[in-house]
C-alpha cells in the first residue's frame, strides 16, 4: 500500500508528514529527490487522474496563506534539462543510489504550459492556485513535495 503525503523539511526538526508537524521549509527539485529518498520517500508519479488526491485548498505546513504561491514538487523533469524537451518520471530508489525513468502518459499542465520560459523551466510541479494542474518551473525553486511512502 502507498500513501501520499506532502512533506517539508526543517534544518532543526527534520521531517514531518502531512499527518504531523510540517514546517514551511522548502528544498529545491535536486536536493528534495535526494534527500526523500534517503527518508524513503519518493517523489510522486502521477499516472492518471485519480492518482492524485489533495483534499482542501490547504495542506498543513506548506501553506503560505496564498494558493497563488502554494507549490508543490513532482517527479517530473524534462529529458534533458538544459533544452526545451520533453518531461518525463525520475524516481531515486528509497534503497539504492539508482534512479528509475519513465515517460509521462498522463498531463494536467495548465493551458499554454509547459513552455519553458527564459528556457530554465525543467522541473515540473502542482499549484494548488490553479485546481494543483501543472507548470514547469526552474529546478532551483524551493518547494514543498508531494511524494510518497510504502506502508
């Protein structure tokens, strides 16, 4: 069974799911994927429609009082990330240093996205602003991330 959570991390508390305490500390896309992993969580892969369930316009401990500013990570990120390409899944193994890549048979992008602006958009996240469809932006924005947990 796998549960999907949105987590945050804080330099003094460490983790916390949505379940618990979470602060308001993001990570970049690069250093969220790496540091889940090693919690054993994982980026989440949205499969289809019903994959993804966030219930309320609020997620405890990531909300910024804002939905326009509301942002979480995926596990999506372009093919090659310097050039306008196309998305796919990266998943780091929750047990070893590998990573799983799969190609995207689903989007919710947002109309007119992804379209990589100033050509440094590459990593793909929700806004809840916008009913949590999609958008690129650049990999180094700190976010919250939506991933998940065997159970």
């Amino acid at each position: 069974m796998q549960l999907l959570v949105i987590i945050g991390y804080d330099r003094l508390r460490g983790f916390g799911v949505a379940t618990g305490r979470i602060s308001r500390f993001r990570l970049t896309w690069v250093v969220a994927l790496t540091t889940l992993s090693h919690y054993r969580y994982r980026a989440t892969v949205i499969y289809n429609s019903r994959s993804l369930r966030i219930s309320g316009s609020r997620v405890s401990g990531c909300d910024v009082g804002d939905p326009w500013r509301n942002m979480y990570w995926t596990a999506g990120q372009r093919i090659d990330p310097s050039r306008n390409t196309t998305f796919i899944w990266r998943v780091k193994s929750t047990d070893t240093n590998s990573e799983t890549v799969s190609q995207m048979s689903y989007t919710n992008c947002q109309p007119g996205e992804p379209n990589f602006v100033s050509q440094a958009e590459s990593c793909m996240h929700l806004w809840s602003g916008l009913s949590y469809t999609w958008n690129d932006v650049p990999c180094s924005n700190p976010f919250c991330s939506v991933c998940e947990l065997d159970i």
